[in-house]
C-alpha cells in the first residue's frame, strides 16, 4: 500500500476569483490528513508542511469543513492549535459529506460568514477545505461568492472551472442557488 504524503503530493491550492473583491479563496484537501484507503493507499500528510504551504499561498484564515467525527478519523484534532501556531485563524463550520449544511451550520456561519466576507472584502486570502477539496469545499466556495455579489450560476461556473469535479452534487448546488447577497451581516439563507 502506498501513502501520498506532503513530500509526494504537496498542498495544492486552487484559487477561485473573487469578483468586486480584493481578497481570494482558496479552496484544497484536508491539510495533515492521515487515512487509508483500500484503493489509492491512503494520505500520511505532515500537518506543518501542509500549514506552511498554506501559509505560503497568502492565507491567514481557514474555513474547515470537517465534521467532529471526520476531524478524529482524518487525524486533524489539532489543526486549529497548529495553524494558530502559523498565524493562520481556523473558522470550524461543519457539514455533513455529500450534503448541504444543516442548521448547525447555519448558527456557525452567522457569527463565522460576516468576518470571512469582511476579510475578503479588505484584500485577504482564505483557505476553504474539505476532506477532498471539492464538494462541501466548493459549495462555500460559490456561496461565499453569491454573498459577495456573484450571481449564483457564475459563482458555480467560477468554481468548477477553478477545480473541475467541484460542487457535482445537486443538493449542494441547490444550496449555492437558495443564497442571497449580504451587506449588513444578516444571515443569508432564505427566499
């Protein structure tokens, strides 16, 4: 069984336009990851390698996406102390796999969503993850840009082309297509 590491497999960090906003995401796997998989081997990532890389990119915030559950599976208990320890923010806000988020979520990202879009809206540089860097990853990707002002479609069309075999779930596209812009840090969510 071979294990993609750090070494073999560095962070890779797609960047997704921001229209009307100085700042970027970014959006990438689970940094530090460790598991196996009966298939591909498995990930054995050093969460340091992974931060610094992260660190490199420009971020200075982390938006993760793992559940509780998936963040002890994955190995990750401590990413929030060590990105600390690289200057990087950790936002936890999260969502179950292959679904669009829950009403936790939405708790989390009403105290969370208002200053990540206040960062990006100031020139800075966010990381969204995931466990693989596309479904749940895309979805706040697109939304984040729909409560900046993208129309829903173009934000959904800038994700996917940013990371092709992002935001392929119909439930989370949905999702992208139910959120409204935000300019008064009101929960966005709703018709």
């Amino acid at each position: 069984m071979i294990l993609c590491t750090s070494a073999t497999h560095p962070m890779e960090i797609v960047e997704v336009p921001v229209p009307g906003a100085a700042g970027h995401i970014g959006v990438t796997f689970c940094p530090g990851r460790k598991d196996r998989d009966p298939v591909s081997g498995g990930w054995n990532r050093d969460m340091a390698a992974d931060l610094q890389a992260i660190r490199r990119w420009g971020a200075n915030a982390i938006i993760s996406l793992l559940t509780p559950r998936e963040t002890r599976v994955l190995g990750v208990e401590r990413l929030a102390h060590e990105a600390g320890l690289h200057g990087i923010d950790l936002f936890r806000c999260p969502i179950f796999d292959q679904h669009p988020p829950d009403e936790e979520f939405e708790k989390t990202w009403a105290l969370a969503g208002p200053e990540v879009r206040h960062r990006l809206r100031c020139g800075e540089r966010v990381l969204v993850h995931c466990r693989a860097g596309r479904g749940r990853s895309g979805m706040i990707a697109a939304r984040l840009l729909v409560e900046l002002g993208t129309l829903a479609d173009d934000a959904t069309r800038l994700v996917r082309a940013a990371r092709p075999g992002a935001l392929l779930n119909p439930q989370q596209v949905q999702h992208v297509l139910s959120i409204r812009p935000v300019s008064n840090g009101r929960i966005p969510h709703g018709k």
